[in-house]
C-alpha cells in the first residue's frame, strides 16, 4: 500500500514538474525575470488536489481582546499615604513663609517694626521651603507618577480610598520591556483563579529591581487576604484587534515573513486551481491557530496540504532554473 502511493507521489510530482518546465519553455522570449516569491504555483486537477491532500477554506472573520501577561507586586500603600503627607506638609509650609515673607516686606516697606536682618532670614526660610517643597514633588512624580498626572480632586478621591483599605494598588511589571506604545484599557488581577477587574492608572516612572516597565493597577475591594507582599499574575487587557483567523498548518514563513497559499480556479478549466503567494501580517496567537491582516475572508486560502505546495513550489523553481542553464 506505501509503495503505491509513493508511486503516486512520484507520478504527481514529474507530472508538475513538466507542466512546469512546458510553461517555462512556452514563456521563454519573456524578459520578465522569475521569482519564487512572486510566481504562481503550477495548475492541479481536481484528482491531484485531492491526492496532494490540498484542503482551502474562507477564513472567518474576528475581533480579539489583545492582552500582555505581566506579574504583579501587591504595594504598601503606607508609603503612599506618607509620600501624601509629606507633600501636604512642605506645601503648607511654603505657603506659610511665603506669607511671613510678604508680611515682614510689608513692614520693612513701611519702616515699621521689621529689620532688613528679619527680612533676610525669610527670605532664606521661603528659599528653603520652596527647594523643599520641589524635592517632594520630584520625589513623589518619581514613585507615584501615575497619580501626580491626575487632577487633584480626583487624586485626593483615590488617596482617601487608599487610606481607608477600599483600594489596594499593585504594580504590574512587563519583563523583558522598557517602553509601552499604548496604554492597556483595564486589567485582571488573576487571585487564586478569580479574574479581579483593576484600573490602570497608569505607567510608572521608577524602575524596580526588574528593570522593566511597569503599571500601576487600582484594585477597588480586592479578596480578602490580598496584602502588600503578594505576587499575582495580571493579564492588560488592550483594544481589539480586528482581522481573520488562520489554522497553523496554513501559515508559512521564510525570509520575506509570513504567508500563505490562496487557490484560484482557471477560468479556461474550471476544474483546474493554481495557488498565488499572498503576505499576510501575524496579529497575535489565538487559540491554536493565529489572527492575521492581509487577505479577505472571502478567499479561499490553503488551510491544508500548503506544506506540500511549498515543496513543489521549491522543486519547480529548480526545474525552471535548471532549463534555463
């Protein structure tokens, strides 16, 4: 039974081959160069598509959620609260000398009751406050930057919810990444196999001991027991990507990218098909298969036996150059 068919596989093979070589030969006073990338696939009958195993389809089309796996660390919001506080401090106490000062010029102005020595050391003291009052501020964009982009009512809104144990904050790391091109939409905090929705709030500044990009997720009434320390894995759930999906067996790849084979019926004989090259773009896996861009779903693509065009493809393209030498 194999002998009979590696008899077939033989047969097909030369057969193609010749009707390779004739079209070649037929083509012979044509300038144009042949190339394998851009060349059709020879035509097959039905009997041979059947026996080369050759099965096409019309990809479907899909939309599918992006998403980035990251781990993330449970953070001590006590740190918040106290990077908080500090600012709330220094920022008082600029406004206060700010104050003094304006007061004591008023009064040294007027030549009553402020020397120009009182006048100095506020001075010096509003000086003070104010390079403060910055490395507060620069040490808080730093930590927090997330949260020193937002408006203030809406910050204060989140800080008070942080004091009060309603929102926990995790840090969402990306190994591997120092750059983020778009901002995931939400989160999903994976604990102990409950999906947790959490808020992006946004990117974080500081690296941590990963030296990778990281994001800072808001998590409103997190699982009883999640606590600062905790490890979790996180999937950033970004905007849909729309395209077709392919099986594995259909994708092909070489030096050029990815692509794939699409059937065209001869329009002399219908029951005969040859297979174009198309490039397509790889989105993102799927399952078993991939979303890609760069055909339609109304074409009718090689989902099976596109292994076997290609190694005809190849054996083709030998014969034709060997008959050019």
């Amino acid at each position: 039974m194999s002998t009979s068919i590696e008899r077939l596989w033989v047969f097909l093979l030369f057969s193609i081959l010749a009707c390779a070589t004739q079209a070649h030969a037929a083509d012979g006073d044509n300038d144009k160069p042949a190339t394998t990338r851009s060349a059709d696939m020879a035509t097959l009958t039905g009997p041979q598509r059947q026996a080369l195993g050759i099965v096409v389809g019309h990809p479907p089309l899909a939309q599918i959620p992006d998403h980035i796996d990251s781990l993330g660390l449970v953070l001590d919001t006590t740190v918040l609260v106290a990077d908080a506080g500090d600012m709330s401090a220094v920022d008082a106490s600029e406004r206060s000398t700010k104050a003094e000062l304006t007061r004591l010029q008023g009064l040294y102005g007027d030549g009553a009751g402020a020397s120009l020595k009182m006048l100095q050391a506020a001075k010096a003291e509003e000086a003070k406050a104010a390079a403060q009052t910055r490395f507060t501020q620069a040490k808080f964009n730093q930590h927090w930057s997330p949260l020193a982009r937002m408006a203030p009512a809406e910050r204060q809104k989140l800080l008070t919810a942080v004091a009060r144990g309603q929102i926990l904050l995790l840090r969402a790391d990306l190994p591997g990444r120092h750059s983020l091109a778009a901002l995931p939409d939400t989160a999903q905090v994976d604990v102990d196999g409950i999906h947790v929705a959490g808020r992006v709030l946004g990117v974080m500044q500081q690296a941590d001991e990963t030296q990778s990009v990281g994001l800072l997720v808001g998590i409103a009434n997190a699982p009883a027991g999640l606590s600062p320390g905790a490890r979790v894995p996180v999937a950033l759930m970004m905007a849909k990507r729309s395209g077709v999906l392919l099986p594995p067996e259909a994708v092909l790849y070489d030096e050029h990218g990815a692509y794939v084979f699409e059937q065209v019926a001869e329009k002399t004989d219908p029951g005969k098909a040859r297979y174009t090259r198309h490039d397509i773009k790889l989105l993102q896996r799927h399952g078993e298969g991939w979303l890609v861009s760069g055909i339609h779903n109304t074409d009718d693509i090689v989902f099976e036996g596109a292994g076997v065009l290609w190694s005809l493809q190849g054996a083709t393209a030998q014969a034709a150059d060997d008959d050019d030498d």
